[in-house]
C-alpha cells in the first residue's frame, strides 16, 4: 500500500521530513515495515516470517563465510537514506562494511556493496518496482531480489543513465536450486524455502 501526499512528487524537503517523522512515530505502534519514496509512504502491513526470514538469514550467512572480515551481511535496522533524494528504504539484507554501518541515525546508501530483497507476499511490486526503480538512484551498485513466491530471483548491476534517470543495465535472473553471484560472491540458492500455495 502507498501513501502519497499530492505535494510529494515536487521533493520539498519539508514534506520528506513530515513523512519520515510519521513513518518513526507509527514504526512501534503499527505492525510491519514502512519506508519512504518519491511516491509517498510504502508500508507493507504483514510482518515479514516464515520463509521471507529464513531466505534472509540464510543469504546472509551463505555471504559472510565467503566475505572478508571487513564486511558483513547485515539483515537488521537501521535504514538507508537519501534526504535529498527523499527516499528512506530499509533493505532485508545489506553488504557493508562495519565502518559504514558503526554511525549514527541511517546509513548512507552509498557505502553498501549491495542490497538484498526477499519478495514480500503481500507487496511483490515494491521489491520488482519500487526498490528496481530507487536503489539505482541511491547510488547501490548491486541489487539482488529472491522470490519464494515463484522460487526465483534476478541480480541487477551497471547503473547507467537513462531519460528517466539512473537504472540497472544488467539483469541476471535465475531459479532457486541455481548459484548465484552477488558483488563479488557466488552462492548457492539450494534448500531457500518457498511460500506455501494459498489455495
């Protein structure tokens, strides 16, 4: 679900701050996770769990026994953020050096390595989209999206300009049960679980 203020698109930095003081006061008191966009406000109201976790907590581990030391795959707060930009994004899991994450209030996006989506059920568009669209932008050299919905998934690099401003140029895709090379990395996607058939 998005929220949008009619005044949003113009990027008054007023209206960013409004909507980033809203999103921390309702962080507690609302279940699931809210982040910022040119658009508006995005808060997918479920919880992420069950596979949309264990996908996570596994692509983080599966990186730190390849990384150095000096990185990590990070799967917790806080966000990342471009005030300017007016975009406040909160990846699953994020490669970044610890210097870069040992700071203050967010993390600036342009110190990650990469950024790490697990599509959410209930909002498959802000991961395929919204993040497609805003990570590029951030200036976030790889962008990886793992989806338990279809047991696939695609890895974007090469930011290049375009008239609609900057956008991944490369697109890998594959299928769980694939390897899969993320910045500098390969792991495997064997075992990643799926979501369970609704019907």
């Amino acid at each position: 679900m998005t929220i949008a203020p009619d005044d949003a698109q113009h990027g008054a930095p007023h209206v960013y701050r409004t909507m980033r003081d809203f999103v921390q006061s309702m962080d507690d008191a609302l279940p699931g996770k809210f982040e910022i966009t040119k658009e508006g406000i995005v808060h997918d109201m479920m919880s992420p769990g069950g596979p949309h976790e264990v996908t996570a907590a596994h692509v983080s581990r599966r990186l730190e026994k390849l990384m150095p030391e000096e990185l990590l795959a990070h799967n917790g707060t806080p966000d990342v953020e471009d005030e300017p930009e007016g975009i406040m994004r909160h990846p699953d899991v994020m490669v970044i050096a610890w210097d870069d994450l040992n700071v203050p209030g967010s993390i600036d996006p342009r110190t990650l390595v990469a950024a790490i989506e697990v599509v959410s059920r209930s909002n498959p568009d802000n991961d395929w989209v919204g993040k497609m669209r805003d990570y590029p932008l951030l200036g976030i050299p790889v962008y990886a999206v793992f989806d338990p919905r279809t047991g696939t998934g695609a890895v974007l690099t090469d930011i290049h300009a375009t008239p609609d401003g900057p956008r991944y140029a490369t697109r890998k895709d594959f299928v769980y049960g694939e390897d899969v090379t993320i910045a500098d990395w390969t792991i495997s996607t064997e075992n990643l679980p799926r979501y369970p058939d609704q019907g």
